[in-house]
C-alpha cells in the first residue's frame, strides 16, 4: 500500500509517478509494478475498422472544404490526411494493460478505465489505477478510444512532424485559438471531418463489447468469464461509458457499478477548447457537425442515418450528443441506473463544469438521485491536470489524490 496508511502519507505522488511512468511498457508481456501488483499487456485486433471513413462499410463523404482556393491548403495537411481512417494499422492491431493483484490468475472483478480526449500515454492514469486496484482488490482494464494513446500513429505525436502541420495550420487559419503541438493532430482531423467523432467512437463501442464477450465465452487468460464488471472514467470518456451502460447489451452491465472524475456532460455542454484538447476551429467544425446539423446529416448520408437510427446504441450516443435530443429517453436511463452512479467534479473546472454535470447526470429538475460531489483544491489545477506533478505542492497534491479516490474505492467496493 502507498500513499496513505493510518491516514498518513507514505508515499509522494510525484514520486510514485514518476517511478511508475519510467516502468510502463506495451512490449512486456508482464511488469512488476510494487509488491502487490503486475501490469500485463494483452494483444487486440478490432473487427470494426470497416465502419471507419474509407471502410468497407462507410461510405460516408462528407469532408470541411475551406474557403481558401485548393492550392493554399498545405501539403503538409494533406499528406497528414491523405489516409483513410479504416487503413491506419495503429488503431486495428494494438495492447492494453491490465492492472491486476499479482497472485491473482484470473480475476472475478474488474473495472473498465476509460481515458479523456486526445490523450497519448496513460502517464497520469497509472498511479489512479494502481490506487483503485490495491484499495478494491480489483483488476483494471485501461482500454485505449480509437485513435488515441497506442491507438494513433507516432507521427502524431512527433513535436518536429506536428510542428509543421502546426505552422500551416495557424497560417491557414490566423484566428485559431489554442493551437498548439500537443493538438494539432486530432485538431486537423476533426476539423477536417468532424463525422470521425462519432464513427471512432462506435467503433471502441464495439470493441468493448467484443472484449467482454470474449471475456464471457472463457476465452480470457487474466480473467473469469463470470467475472463482474464495473467502470472508472475521466472527462470524455465517461461519455463512452455512459452509452455502455446505458445499451447494457444483453444485460453484461445490469449490476456495474460506475464511478467518474470530471466527465458525465452530454457533448455540447462541455468547454473543450484547450492547448490539450482541441483548438477552437475543430471544435467549431466538430460542434456544426455533431449538434447544429447532425440531422441534416443523417438525411444526406444513409449509413450515418442507418448506425444512429437503428441501433440502440446510436439512439444513445445522439442522445448524449445534445442536451435536447431524446432529453425524456435520456434522464428515464440516468434515473434507472442512478443508485449505481457517482461523479466527482472539480470546483474550478473549465471542460466539464460542474453544473452541467449535474444538468446531464441528474436532470434537468435535478430530481434523479445520482451523486454528484464537487471538490476543490487547495493548489492551481486544471480539468486537464487535476493533481500535477510538482515537489512544491507535492504534500498537497497527495493529500488531495488519497481524498479522491478513497471516495472512488469506496463507491467502486
């Protein structure tokens, strides 16, 4: 155990962070975290790439034209572009981690950990995960969204490649706001096709869903068939968890129990202009998309109108796409599952706001009975990064961490 004993800090986060981040590999098979704990990394292949832009099973078109004359656009961007999203290896082959007691072989409890948007290493997930599972006695599945984390190709994610894209980007756009290295990648996509929101994020849906279901036929190593399955998310990806309990496809997640730090908005309640999330043009283009015109949409393109409209899980994600969309549906889902939520919000947080967590998660007469609980620190901090890595405000920033997520053990036990 770290962090806390008897109610006394053993352990700095910095410290336990950085020990961690210098130990994380997807290489390894199995890594030794502390005395208690493994990290194993399993092998993935995703069958929905199909329904991806430029799959077998899109045949969705729709692409941003600029204004500018074709010959300005950068050949930097297109070059960046030019691939389809259904052809990029990166996110069809990939691993995760599992997080799990080391003398365990095969766990009867997990909790799906899903990450926020635009991130690229799990860095800071790991000292929450490893806290979640040491005070649970639970494994962690630290699943990655398309498109993010090993998910990407490391082009991505190369200061020197994106720092050219960036250059042509702010040139093309002089009244971009928040541009910056670290979003430039998932900026010119989205703002390039705002539709990859939706489409990526059906396909880790179905992901998922196979993982489980492998899971549920004993054809896991690490884990029980009957194994119970609860979740723990941040920021956007509480939105994925959200539409998985809410489709509960055949019942898997009928007992999950679902803890969440800084997320649970519908999408057009959030604020995600930032230097680590996106730049305001994409989320202009993304929000036009996916709120003020995604009906038009589904209109001028079938297959969009088809996965939106005649699954129970596009009826979710539209639902959670716009706080007017399906708002009675919605809140009658919230209010089923409410004994087995539990959001804690961050005072000062500027992506996810507290208030509109409270809008999505408990209605709009506040009258379905999810905990909500907001906190505040006694340090700077941001949604992006809730408890940083600082020995100036190292005793703080640990004091802070262990309230936290004691009361995420709690609700996740």
């Amino acid at each position: 155990m770290y962090f806390c004993e008897t109610n006394k800090i053993t352990m700095k986060y910095t410290e336990e962070y950085n020990r961690l981040k210098a130990i994380e590999k997807y290489t390894d098979s199995c890594i030794e975290l502390n005395d208690n704990l493994v990290l194993r990394n399993y092998d993935f292949h995703s069958e929905y790439s199909s329904i991806l832009p430029g799959g077998a099973n899109n045949d969705d078109k729709f692409e941003y034209i600029p204004e500018a004359p074709e010959n300005y656009e950068p050949d930097v961007i297109k070059q960046m572009l030019q691939k389809d999203d259904a052809e990029i290896g990166e996110n069809i082959d990939f691993r995760y981690h599992i997080i799990m007691p080391k003398n365990e072989k095969r766990a009867s409890k997990v909790i799906f950990m899903f990450h926020g948007f635009n991130e690229k290493y799990w860095d800071k997930y790991l000292p929450w995960v490893e806290y979640i599972c040491e005070h649970t006695g639970k494994t962690i599945i630290m699943f990655p969204i398309a498109f993010h984390m090993n998910r990407a190709p490391l082009a991505w994610s190369d200061t020197h490649g994106m720092y050219s894209v960036s250059q042509q980007r702010k040139q093309r756009h002089p009244e971009v706001i928040c541009s910056s290295l670290s979003n430039v990648a998932i900026s010119t996509r989205l703002h390039n096709k705002p539709q990859r929101f939706i489409w990526s994020g059906l396909q880790t849906y179905y992901d998922i869903i196979d993982l489980v279901e492998t899971i549920k036929a004993d054809r896991h190593p690490a884990i029980a068939p009957d194994a119970h399955i609860d979740f723990f998310s941040y920021s956007i990806g509480t939105l994925l968890g959200e539409i998985l309990m809410m489709t509960n496809k055949n019942g898997y997640f009928s007992t999950s129990r679902y803890a969440t730090l800084c997320g649970g908005p519908v999408f057009n309640r959030l604020s995600p202009v930032s230097k680590f999330i996106l730049d305001s043009e994409a989320d202009v283009s993304l929000y036009s998309y996916v709120v003020e015109h995604l009906e038009s949409h589904m209109k001028l393109t079938p297959v969009l109108n088809h996965y939106l409209s005649d699954f129970e899980v596009g009826v979710n994600f539209r639902c959670m796409l716009n706080y007017k969309t399906h708002t009675g549906y919605r809140e009658e889902k919230f209010r089923a599952m409410s004994d087995r939520f539990y959001a804690i919000a961050l005072a000062k947080d500027e992506v996810v706001p507290p208030y509109e967590v409270m809008n999505t998660m408990q209605g709009t007469l506040r009258d379905i009975p999810i905990k909500v609980e907001v906190l505040d620190f006694p340090y700077k901090y941001t949604h992006e990064n809730p408890f940083p890595v600082s020995p100036k405000l190292d005793d703080q920033v640990s004091e802070e961490f262990v309230k936290v997520f004691d009361k995420i053990c709690e609700f996740l036990k």
